[in-house]
C-alpha cells in the first residue's frame, strides 16, 4: 500500500478492517484511533478503550501475549441466544419451551465454565458433557435443578453410574446412547442403583452440512445409531418396560454450519424422527438439536466456511418453526428444544493481544547505473528486460525474467558465475518484480501468474505468540480469524503484511485473513515506530482455540485476564490467570527440572575447574539460569 495524502480516518480503518461487520457491534474505534469494545452491542457510549486495557495489564505486571475476556459480552451472548429462542416461541405460539446446553469442550475453562453458568441461570441454562471428565466438571460447577446436564460421547461403566448419580442428586441428566453397545449396560447400571435413568438416542441424519466440520452429521457420522438400530433400542427398551425413560431426541450435524438451509433440513428430518419416537410410545420430551450455530468470522454474512448466511433470531424462528410445522401435522406436543449451541456463545468473549517485535521486509537493492564491463550475458538479459519493461509488456517481462533468473542460478551452480554476479542477478531479478508489481496494481484485471506477486513482497510482521498455542484453528484447518491493529487506527496503514509468530516453523504464519470478497493474503499493517510498541488482537478467539493449542517450541498457555465493563465505562480486573512458567513447561514434556538444575550445575562446575569461568561468574549463569526456569515462555522486552 502506498503512503497517500488523502487524510486518513478512522471510518477508512473501520471499513478497512471489517469492524462493522465481523464486531456484532461489540467493537468499534474511537476519535483517536483506539480499538474499543462495548458488552451492549451498537452502544459506545460506555465502552473501552483496547489500549487502555492493555495498559493496565502491563501496570499489574503481565506481559504480552495474553488472551483477553470481556466478562459481560458472554452474558450478552447467553442473553441473545436465549431471549431469541424466548420471541421466536412467543411469535410462533410454540407450546414448548427452550433450555441451552454449553458443551463444556468449546471452552472448558473454569473460569468459562463458572461464567456460563453463573450469567445463564436465570434462564436455565445447562451443560453438556462428552467425557467423564467434563461430566465431572459439570457436577460440580452446575446448581440448578432447573437446567438440562446432557452426557454425550462413549460412556464406560463409571461415566454411566456418575450420571445416574446426578439424577439422584435430582440434576436433569440425560444419558444419550450414542453406540447401540451403550444401552445394555446402562439398563444393568440403572437396575444396580435403582435410579430411573432419563435416556436419550443420538440419530444418524442423513442430512449433511458442507462446513470444516462437516463430518459430524450424515449415514456415515461416527456416532449415533441409524434407524434400524434406533427401532432395536426401543424393541429393547420395551422388552425391559423401561421405554418411558427415553425421553430425549439428539442429533449434531457439525459445528459452524454456514447455510441456515442445511440447519432447516437437519431439522425437519429430526422432527420426523421425534414423531415416530411419539408412535412407538418413548416418553419423549426433548429435542436436541446439538450444536452448529455459526459464527459470522469473517463478516461477510454469506455460507462461505468462515461465515454464516443467517442472524441468531433467524436460526431459532426457523428451528422452532421447523419443529411445530411437522409435529402439528400430528398433533403431537411441542417438545422443550435444547441446543448445544458453543462456538456462539464464547467466540466473542475472548481475544488474543500481542506485540509486533520487529518487521522484514523485500526492498530492491540499488544497481548500478550500467552494467560493469565483461558482465555474463545471462544477467545482461535481466537487466534488459528490466529496462524494457512497460505496462503492456508486464506478463511477457515477468516470464523472460523467471527464464534468465534459472539461468543465473544454473551457471552459478556450474561455476560459470561467481558468487558477486549471482548477487547482482538477484538485485535485477527483485528490482523488475516490484516494478512489476507496481504496474499489477493498475492493470484492470491480474494475469493469473501475477496473483500471487504482492504476497511474494509484502512484509513479514514477527508477532509475540504460538499459532500452534493461540489459534490452532488457523493452522490445522485453516480457519479464519479478524486480526486487527488495536491502535493507531487514526493513521494510514502503510504497509501489507504477513505475521509470523516466534516459533520459527514455517507453518507459524498467518496468510490468510479475511476479506469482503473472499480470502486475502496479507493485511494492511502500520509501519513500526522507534521505541513504541505496535499492539495487534486476533479475534473472536473464545471457543475451541484455548485447549486444542499444544505446546510446539515449548511455547505454553498465555496470561489470561478477564474484565468486566461497568455500566458507566469503567472497567475491573476480575480474573488473572498467569500464563506458564518455562518450568511448568518442561514439567508437561516430563522433565524433572530439579533434576536439570542439578546437572547444570555440575557442568558449570566442570567449567570452574577447567578455568572457563569464574566462580562469580558461576554464580551469576546459575541464577540466570534459575531466572529462566521461573520465567514466561514469549517473548520478554
Ligand atoms: N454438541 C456436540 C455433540 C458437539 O460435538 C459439538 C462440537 O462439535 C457441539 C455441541 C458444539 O458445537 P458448536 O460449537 O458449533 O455450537
């Protein structure tokens, strides 16, 4: 991007970046340039400044990166979803009613967890398990009696009988048989402890989504039984008088499902199933529709994978309406419609900040004004090309160059050049590509060889954090994220850039971001400024990144803060939660640190008797090293 006198604004950085479309009216910048977020969406009159927060965390002694949560935007979301489903039951007449599940494994934080439960009981709001683990979790943390505890996943003995247990305790538990195996023995576990159980069955649609997690649904899902084996379920049940127990309905089409039509399908052939349930006379109740509401990444409101082509208010008019228009055919009562909704609910809550340590960038070097006397003839080549170049012969230079660029490179590796020369070749070689690009930039329309041309020049922004940590999305599936400057939204972003994190793996980058018009390969970036920091924020980062993120280059969890915006615009600190230390690190990969300690010292030892170094200078590499073992795992200025 160059530098252009037009005065910049920050409407141009608002519709630069997509902030109105992918912030859900979350975010927004101020007059002077300041990412802001506001917990009532569309209402800045309260909100705070990103900046401002990320001063006071410095204040309290925590260092970049770290992963920020806005406490009050995931009582928003809690709110939105419920009171959506609340006015699509009213408008309709729908005689059922709505409970929410959050699945504990979108973000199994305790501190998540507490939150959801804490801001969703005035609505009931209940958990979903997939493991003991996370049933465990979810004993603990839920309280209300009122609220639905869902157990999906494969259960073993043990996760049955805690779930019998929470029935006991008078928690709504429901057992969904996900394997035909599973019902056997849960009935010969309820008969041991003599607690009716309430069952469920998870069906096989056919229905299917297109989606990066696609594969959830469909004939050939993993879990869940198909028809037949749901009609040997019941034949057992009855057998065992126990059909009165299944009372729950499940399906899971997949996550960030982007076509609000391929939810309506799913829907329509769930309620069918239902009814022939109702026909063979369960003891239904439930619906259970899973997950798979989406989240608008990118902004674009289109069914691209990284969007969604529907509002919330959209998605539960058109379930609740899905479900009445098939079941009032048979007159059969509305069921209470449960949704395992996660992605929704905490994506927005949490974003990653980060510093930009430093920048590279491809710049031509200078050439001389003629070629030296007795220069190869390949190179003379380039440097003609490069100086015949013009906006109508841009395709045929950018192949003649590629052509004697090999050339260059194969006398050198023949020794027909010298290493000087090749230098000067390269010189020719980058110096004709930017004017290429230069000329790109004005052509109506990019030969397909040139797309990739601004790519291959634009800067590389080295940033303070671990793909492989914070957004493992993006790199195992390629998944989108807004990623932003926070500040400095008042100047004019003079730069495109790539980001590279500090793990050095060629797959710690980020390439792709989003864009109006589909995917762009770099993002406009501001020019690093001496002695001041460049602060940006990947986004809508709260489900699924905090504990599928591993530990590559021994990079481990970010400092987490949490803040709650009061009504008047302040903001508390209610949460901190200090990242890992290198010795917590090494501790994960099996390390016995105090063992480690106890060698080094014994080498710096050896060094002392070989006269390396001094005894005070022994000192000194101990305690550096002991400071290490106690220190963050990032990047500390
Ligand atoms: N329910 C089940 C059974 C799931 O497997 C998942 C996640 O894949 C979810 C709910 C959550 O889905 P989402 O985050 O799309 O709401």
């Amino acid at each position: 991007m160059t530098p252009t006198l037009e005065r910049w604004t920050t409407e141009r950085s608002t519709e630069l970046y997509g902030v109105r479309e992918w912030g859900a009216g979350f975010f927004g910048i101020s007059q002077s340039g300041e990412l802001q977020v506001t917990p009532e969406p569309g209402n800045f009159t309260n909100a705070v400044s990103i900046p401002e927060i990320i001063e006071g965390i410095q204040e309290r002694g925590l260092d970049m990166p770290v992963l920020l949560r806005i406490e009050n935007i995931l009582g928003t979301q809690i709110s939105l979803l419920n009171n959506s489903f609340q006015s699509a039951i009213d408008s309709l007449n729908y005689r059922g009613s709505y409970l929410g599940a959050y699945p504990i494994k979108v973000n199994q934080q305790q501190q998540v967890v507490e939150a959801v439960t804490r801001h969703g009981k005035k609505y009931h709001h209940g958990l979903e398990a997939g493991s003991k683990a996370e049933l465990i979790a979810a004993m603990g943390m839920l309280r209300d009696p009122e609220a639905v505890l869902v157990c999906n996943g494969y259960k073993d003995e043990e996760y049955i009988d805690l779930g019998l247990h929470a029935t006991q305790l008078g928690f709504k538990c429901v057992l969904v048989v996900e394997m035909p195996g599973e019902l056997p023995l849960i009935i010969e576990r309820s008969r041991a402890l003599g607690v009716e159980p309430i069952l469920g069955v998870r069906v096989k649609l056919s229905a299917q989504a297109n989606g990066l997690w696609a594969e959830s649904g469909g004939d050939r899902s993993i879990f869940g039984l198909n028809a037949a084996q749901i009609i040997e379920a019941i034949d057992t049940l009855k057998a065992e008088e126990m059909l009165g127990s299944l009372q729950l309905l499940h399906y899971h089409l997949g996550s960030q499902i982007p076509n609000i039509r391929e939810i309506r399908n799913a829907v329509a052939e769930a309620a069918r199933v239902y009814a022939g349930l109702v026909a063979e006379g369960a003891g239904m109740r439930y619906l259970d529709l899973g997950g798979g509401l989406a989240v608008d990444y990118d902004g674009t409101q289109t069914n691209f994978m990284s969007s969604r082509n529907y509002s919330v208010d959209e998605y539960s008019v058109d379930v609740v309406e899905g479900v009445m228009t098939v079941l009032d055919e048979q007159n059969i009562d509305h069921p209470i419609i449960i949704t395992e909704s996660g992605r929704a609910l905490v994506a927005y809550y949490s974003m990653l900040l980060f510093n930009v340590l430093d920048t590279a960038r491809f710049e031509p070097e200078t050439l001389p004004e003629t070629l030296p006397e007795g220069t190869s003839i390949h190179i003379q080549h380039l440097y003609d090309t490069l100086e015949a170049l013009n906006l109508r012969n841009v395709q045929e230079s950018f192949n003649d160059i590629l052509y004697y660029r090999d050339q260059v490179r194969q006398a050198f590796s023949q020794g027909k050049l010298s290493f000087r020369e090749r230098a000067l070749g390269d010189s020719v070689f980058w110096e004709t590509i930017f004017r290429i690009a230069r000329f790109a930039k004005d052509m109506p329309s990019l030969p397909h060889e040139l797309e990739g041309i601004t790519q291959a020049l634009s800067d590389i922004y080295y940033c303070n954090f671990s793909v492989f940590q914070s957004l493992p999305d993006s790199w195992a599936i390629g998944q989108l994220f807004p990623i932003m400057p926070v500040h400095r939204l008042n100047e004019t972003p003079t730069r495109e850039g790539l980001l590279a994190d500090i793990t050095c793996d060629c797959d710690g980058k980020i390439d792709r971001f989003i864009d109006s018009q589909g995917v762009k390969r770099t993002m406009p970036l501001h020019e690093l400024k001496d002695s001041e920091e460049y602060y940006l924020g990947a986004f809508l980062v709260g489900a699924y990144q905090e504990t599928l993120g591993d530990l590559h280059n021994l990079l481990g969890d970010t400092n987490i803060v949490t803040v709650r915006i009061r009504d008047n615009g302040e903001f508390v600190f209610v949460g901190e939660l200090e990242g890992d230390t290198v010795e917590d690190i090494l501790s994960y990969v099996e390390y016995d640190t105090k063992a480690l300690l106890r060698r080094f010292r014994k080498t710096a030892e050896t060094a002392v008797q070989h006269g390396q170094i001094t005894p005070i200078q022994r000192r000194d590499i101990l305690q550096a090293y002991k400071n290490g073992l106690q220190g963050y795992t990032y990047f500390e200025r």
